[in-house]
C-alpha cells in the first residue's frame, strides 16, 4: 500500500495537470488574437476563363468547363492576407485583375447551333477587376487527435462575397480591315433605359459576386506555402459581355442617343453575317439575341505561393508535444 498510494496519486496529478494544460492549449487554439493567430501573405495567378452568351462549344451551349473556348484563355494576377485563428478556419481577403472575352466567330463545330451563335457574330472583351473575402475551412483539421498535426498537403473549401468591376467593349471593323473598340454599355444595345423598354434596366459596371471552390495547401517549409486552387464566380449579371435579351428596334438608337452614338450602335448592337441564312445582316427586332434565363459567370484555376508569419509550424509542434499527456493516458 506505501508503494501504491504515492504513485496513484502522483498519477492523479499527472492527469489534472495535463488536463489543464490541454484545456489552456485548446482555449489559445480558438482565440481570435494572442499566441496562435497565424497570418499569410502571397500572390496567385492562373488562367482565367469566361462563360457567358458568346462563343460556347456544341449544342445550345453547355455549362463550366464543357463550353470554355480556350483560345480566349486570359491571365489573372492577384494578391492575397488570409488570417488563421485557428487550424482549421481561415479568413481571406484578396484583390485579383484579369481580362475576359468572348466571341463568336471562335466557333468551329458545325451543327445549326452553333452555326445560329456563329452568325449572330458578336463579340466583346473586358478587363475585370476583384475584391473578396472568403471563410476557408480545413476539413481534415476540424478532427485531429494532437495539436502537432500538420501534413504537408491540407484540402480546403472556401465561400465568400466580394465585389467585381467590369466595362465590356465591342468591336467594328471597316472596309480596309481596321478593328475599332467601343464601349457598350452607353450604347444601350438591347434597349437598356430606353422608354421603349421599361422592363430593361441599365446595368452598372460594379456588382457583387460570389467567389466559392476549393484547392489543396501544400507545405514547402516551416513558413512557405504553395497551393493549387479552383476560383468560381457566381455573378448576378447577365451583361458582362453585353448580351442577354432580345435585339431592338435600331430606330430607338437614334431616338435615345446622340447621332454619333446611334450610328455606331446601331451598327454594333447587331453584326449579323449570312451563314445559315445567307444575304442576312440584321435580324428582326423582337429576335433572341442572348439566354437571359442564366447570368454570366467566369472562373480560374490559381497556383498560390503564400509566407507565413507569427509562429512556425516546427515551434508550435515542438510546443504542442511539451503539453500532451503521457501516450499511455
């Protein structure tokens, strides 16, 4: 009993002590501030792409990947401070520009959609500017057993709300084969803020967006990321190329807008060529021109590289195998 007595009890301290250092690991662990909050700082860049009513692949035209043109494939550039107050909850905050476009004569398939999308003949291009924040969350680190675990290789999910800034130009070409770029959204080329046609509104060139996806965080050193990222864009647009409804009436270009402004979108808002009905070049007013049933949207696949600061992952390691219990508890 002499030899049992103090062991026991010595155990039973062991247990309390490591209790509470546990339990005052774990607070820290969730604080917003104090030892574990972990800041990172990078860049990222990737290829851009747009989808929207011009351009597309086979059919009527399908959805996200399927109908990228990717010869329009557009560069984006970024930067990014994502703060970590805990392993698996991260709160982001990142500017990114890119340029989008989009045009029609792109299409090469040859089934009457697409050769319908071919004729209309349209076209546009945009630089696109981006600010978000974003909740990041590590799945595999809601569920860890020791505060030490730290793989190399970390999937996320991520969702947020940010702001876009968007001004689409379209272009004409005259008969010596010189390109000029207008820009359409003083154009009003479906009739926008025409009160001919009171039910389509002029659409602003900064709205809100829903950026949302996911990537994997990759462990280079104590302080180095790298990571590969999917960046989807739901946006509540369907005028980031300027296309949504239905043509107008040309004559209401000349009603509503100045002479110069109306000849030029007079020709502009339709471009028509004659391939499925040869010796066309204007469609009817009242004629489909864009599917407004879906908004314009555009994504990009990122590579990151972030620097961490605040504690290092060896550090907090090393600290977290000075509070953890015995093996045997």
């Amino acid at each position: 009993m002499k030899s049992t007595i103090p062991n026991l009890v010595g155990k039973t301290l062991l247990v309390v002590l490591c209790t509470f250092l546990y339990t005052k690991s774990f607070s820290q662990h969730l604080m917003f501030g104090g030892d574990k909050l972990k800041i990172e700082a990078g860049l990222n860049f990737g290829p851009t792409f747009f989808l929207g009513d011009l351009g597309g692949h086979a059919g009527y035209g399908t959805k996200f990947i399927k109908d990228v043109n990717l010869p329009l494939t557009k560069l984006m550039k970024g930067a990014f401070v994502s703060v970590y107050p805990n392993d698996w909850l991260g709160i982001r905050v990142a500017g990114q520009y890119t340029y989008v476009e989009g045009r029609d004569d792109i299409i090469n398939t040859k089934g009457v959609n697409e050769l319908w999308r071919k004729q209309r003949n349209l076209d546009f291009k945009s630089n696109m500017w981006e600010a978000y924040t974003a909740v990041e969350i590590y799945p595999t680190m809601l569920f860890k057993k020791y505060d030490d675990y730290d793989p190399l290789i970390k999937p996320y999910v991520f969702l947020g709300v940010g702001v876009f800034h968007f001004d689409p130009m379209g272009s004409l070409t005259d008969a010596n084969g010189n390109t000029t770029w207008y820009k359409l959204q003083p154009l009003h080329t479906e009739g926008e803020g025409f009160p001919q046609y009171p039910d389509r509104k002029p659409y602003k060139l900064t709205q809100v967006n829903i950026p949302l996806g996911g990537g994997l965080k990759i462990r280079l050193s104590d302080r180095v990321n790298t990571g590969l990222e999917l960046l989807y864009r739901k946006t509540f647009t369907d005028y980031i190329d300027d296309v949504s409804t239905k043509y107008i009436d040309p004559n209401y270009f000349y009603t509503n807008l100045s002479p110069a402004d109306a000849a030029i979108a007079a020709k502009i808002a339709d471009k028509t060529v004659g391939i499925v009905t040869p010796g066309v070049n204007r469609y009817p007013p009242g004629t489909q021109r864009g599917n407004s049933n879906n908004m314009d949207a555009y994504f990009s696949f990122l590579v990151k590289l972030g620097v961490r600061f605040g504690y290092s992952s060896s550090e907090e390691r090393r600290s977290a195998r000075q509070t953890r219990c015995p093996h045997f508890y």
